[in-house]
C-alpha cells in the first residue's frame, strides 16, 4: 500500500466557505479575470465569487473596463457595498449604472469621478437606494445639480465624506443644505467652484462640528471671515485647503497654523513681511499666500 499522500485540487476546497470568503478575496481583480480562462471550473468559480464580492474598484484592471465586461462582472450581484468606477468614465451612462445601484442597496461607498456622461436622475436613484452611503465622490461631475443635490441630503444623512470638486453647477444656497441635512460630514470637497462663498463655509462650519478635512482650492469669492468661523466651529479640523482663495490671507489662516492644522499654503517669510508692512502700512488687508 502506497504511503504518498494523494495531492488536493485547490477546487476541492468549499468554494463558498473558504476559497471565496478567504482566498479570493485577496487576488486583485485583474487576476481573477485572467483565472476564468484557466477552465471551466475556474471560470465558475469566478463568477461565484463576483456575484458575492463586496467591492468593485475599476482602478485595480490595469486598461479601462469596457462596457460589455462591466455588465458581465457585475450582472448578479446583490451584495456590494464599495463601487468604485473612475475607469469607466468614458462611457458610463445611466443605462449601465442605474441597474447596477438599484441591486445593490448595501453600497455605502461610491467613487464616480470624472463619470461626465451620467446624470442628475442618477444621483436621485443613488439617494433612493443607498440610505446606508457614507462615502460620495462625484468629482468633476459637472452634471450634479441642486435639485439632485438636495435629494441625496434627504436621504443619505449617514455621509461622512463628499467629493463635489468641480461640481459648477452648485451654489451657497445647495451646499447649505447638505451639511444642515447631512452633520455627520467629516471630509467635504468643495474646490474648483466660484460659486462657492463664505455663506457655504460658515454653515459648513456651524453644522458639521466633526468635519476633519475641508478642500476650498480655487473657491475664489471664499474670505478671511468664513476661515475664521471654521476655526471657531471645528475644533477637530485636521486639514484645510485654500490654495488659490486669493480673499484668503495669513491674518485668518494663523489660528488653524498655529493649532496644528494642516495648510496647502506657506506664510510668508518674516523678512518678506516686514517689507510688505512697510510698503502697505497694514499687512492683514494683504493676500500673503505663496
């Protein structure tokens, strides 16, 4: 009788007990999808476990996710709870992402950057079926209006970090009312929009006592005033960006320096200071920005 242990098939392993919950899991997605050629065995196995994985991130397959594979990865799942979709951005519409949200009621994290063909009808359809997101990025999504703005405050309440750079559309008043609607805000992105001012920041301010990191680059019509209501309503403020907020100056930005908050811009040398209170007579009026 022969001693030689018989060798195991990695499929003999409980697929659903073991290689999905802990061996899958850990391939990146790229090597997963080049695991389905292997057999057909294999490609079952893959499909089980796309159908039961919790996150999508298109950024981990190395070229853009073309359309027909999108729908194929994700066509039976139930059960995501992070969707990111970056690199999907040339041609993502409402038609191959509505069905994708509308399956998937557990998503509290959703990454939709640069996603220029979608609508606002899909961020309403996002604030319908994701009551639990807490994590929104819908960066250079020009399409994103008050409106559609307004319906996801409604209803996503649970939002602890929101992305809306470049979001044009967006004005005081709209932004107002997320962060009166949605206080658990700790993280909030409202750069590269001239709309934005300081009723926007001081009610930020005032209603999101546990915001920790605030983006207002390029927020043009932001001014001393707001940052200095910030550093009056959010004591747990860990970074704050004002790169090219030309209204905003070392006389307001110095009690957030001074508590340890970290800034994207630099004072101004002693030196260069002296002079400039010599040539104005009054350096708090002067943008000391570098």
């Amino acid at each position: 009788m022969s001693l030689t242990p018989s060798r195991g098939c990695l499929l003999d392993l409980p697929w659903e007990d073991i290689l999905v919950p802990h061996i899958l899991c850990h391939l990146p997605l790229q090597q997963l999808l080049g695991l389905q050629r292997v057999s057909k065995a294999f490609q079952a196995l893959v499909q089980l476990y796309l159908a039961n994985m919790r996150c999508f991130d298109s950024s981990q397959i190395s070229l853009a996710v073309p359309r027909a594979a999108f729908l194929n990865l994700l066509k039976d799942n139930k059960v995501l709870q992070q969707l990111a979709l970056q690199n999907c951005s040339d041609w993502l519409t409402d038609r191959e992402l509505l069905p994708v949200i509308m399956r998937n009621h557990h998503l509290h994290h959703i990454q939709l950057k640069g996603c220029a063909q979608l609508s606002c009808h899909a961020l309403m359809v996002i604030s319908l079926n994701c009551p639990n997101l807490r994590q929104l990025s819908l960066a250079h999504c020009e399409w994103v209006d008050s409106l559609s703005l307004r319906s996801l405050a409604d209803r996503c309440k649970a939002l602890e970090a929101v992305d809306l750079t470049a979001c044009r559309q967006l004005k005081d008043e709209a932004i107002c009312y997320l962060v009166q609607k949605c206080s658990r805000l700790k993280s909030l992105s409202l750069a590269v929009n001239a709309n934005v001012g300081d009723v926007a920041v001081e009610e930020t301010a005032k209603c999101c006592p546990e915001l920790e990191h605030l983006d207002l680059t390029g927020c043009l019509r932001v001014k001393n005033d707001s940052i200095r209501v910030l550093a009056e309503y959010c004591p747990k403020l860990r970074s704050l960006k004002v790169k090219h907020c030309h209204n905003v100056a070392e006389s307001s930005l110095s009690v957030l320096r001074n508590r340890g908050v970290e800034l994207d811009v630099e004072p101004l040398p002693q030196t260069a200071l002296v002079l400039l209170q010599d040539m104005a007579g009054f350096a708090p009026f002067i943008n000391l920005q570098i």
